[in-house]
C-alpha cells in the first residue's frame, strides 16, 4: 500500500516498517516452511514470484503490510533489517462495499520470538494503525481451527467468533472499532511512535 511505504511505527518490544526489496530473501526462506504455508494458508513461490508479490503489494490500495523488527536486535544490528526480521502483519480491505472492514494477520516466522509477546504487540500496533490512517471501523481474523494460540490471542483482544468452517478447517472472528474497543487497545499499546522517513532515505 503506497500510504505506508515510507512510515514505520516504534514500539516497546518491536518495530514496524514496510515491506521492502531487501527483505525479500529472508521472506522467502520463511515461507518455504510448510508449518508457516498452514498457517498462513499460502502456497510456495519462486524467489521471483516473491519479488513481484512485494512489488504488487506496494503498490496495491487494497493490502497494508509491515515487516516485524525485534527492536533489541534492531539496536543491537546497528538497524539493520533484515537481521532483525522475525514476521510480518497485515492488513486486507476485502470488501469492494465497505472500505472501512479489514481482515488482520500476524505472523512471527521466527520461532525463538513466539511466546514473547512479539506478535501481540506488533498485531495492536497494526490495528491502532489501521483505525487512525486508513479508516478501518471493523476487524475480522481467520484462524485455522487448530491454531488455539492465535485463536486464544485474538479472544484476549475482545475478538468475537462470528462463524466457522468445518470445510475450511477455520474460525473467523471479529471486532469492532467502538469507544469501549479502543480505549482498551489505547491502554493496551505501551509504546507508539509514528515515523515518517524522507522518501529519498529509504530502500527500496
């Protein structure tokens, strides 16, 4: 989405900055895992095909992504990036009728940063994103049924199931933007720095 190409948002324990060409590699090395091709219900594709998927989500009005940082080995790398890599989140304005509904995703393909807290920061910090930038005033999430975590992760977040598939082996719950609902993602956000960065410093 060419709204957030230039922005990164700094939190406690993350940072969140767009998808670039130079993380294309490692995002491809992730993704050739078939645990996170189940969990992301996506399919393999070449290097190429990952280049060309960047490229097209840049550009693409419909889909938000960020790359997830762990802000330590952020600091610790001397900013680099790509060594600091340990998922991504996004966002996906799937209904042509009603712009203002997102579906959310969060992925932490580096598995020694799960059960950190990683993902639940990062994925509050998207959402805070979502509903002050772009609009969203309703949420939804689909979650393989056997993926209690993300499922337990999304209750905790005031999250409603609203159905299931037995078919498609998943759960879709959501959430909407009410005033009870964002006080408590506010109280829930420890830290949020919104950075713009001059287009002519950044990678592509």
């Amino acid at each position: 989405m060419r709204i957030n190409r230039n922005t990164t948002i700094d939190g406690a324990t993350v940072v969140l900055v767009p998808y670039r060409e130079s993380h294309v590699e490692k995002y491809h090395q992730w993704m050739k895992s078939t645990e996170l091709q189940e969990l992301t219900a996506s399919e393999p594709l070449s290097l190429e095909e990952e280049y060309a998927m960047q490229r097209s989500w840049r550009e693409d009005e419909n889909k938000c992504t960020f790359i997830v940082l762990d802000k330590d080995l952020y600091e610790e790398t001397g900013h680099d990036e790509v060594a600091a890599m340990i998922g991504d989140t996004n966002l996906f304005l799937t209904d042509s009728d009603d712009p203002t509904m997102a579906e959310a995703e969060i992925m932490i393909a580096e598995t020694r940063f799960r059960g950190k807290k990683r993902g639940w920061e990062a994925i509050l910090l998207m959402l805070r994103y979502g509903m002050e930038n772009l609009g969203i005033t309703k949420y939804e999430v689909k979650i393989g049924l056997n993926n209690m975590a993300s499922i337990k992760m999304f209750e905790k977040m005031q999250f409603k199931e609203e159905s299931r598939s037995e078919v498609f082996e998943e759960v879709t719950l959501n959430s909407h933007v009410t005033e009870t609902w964002k006080s408590w993602l506010m109280n829930n956000i420890k830290q949020y720095v919104f950075n713009i960065e001059e287009l002519a410093s950044i990678n592509k």
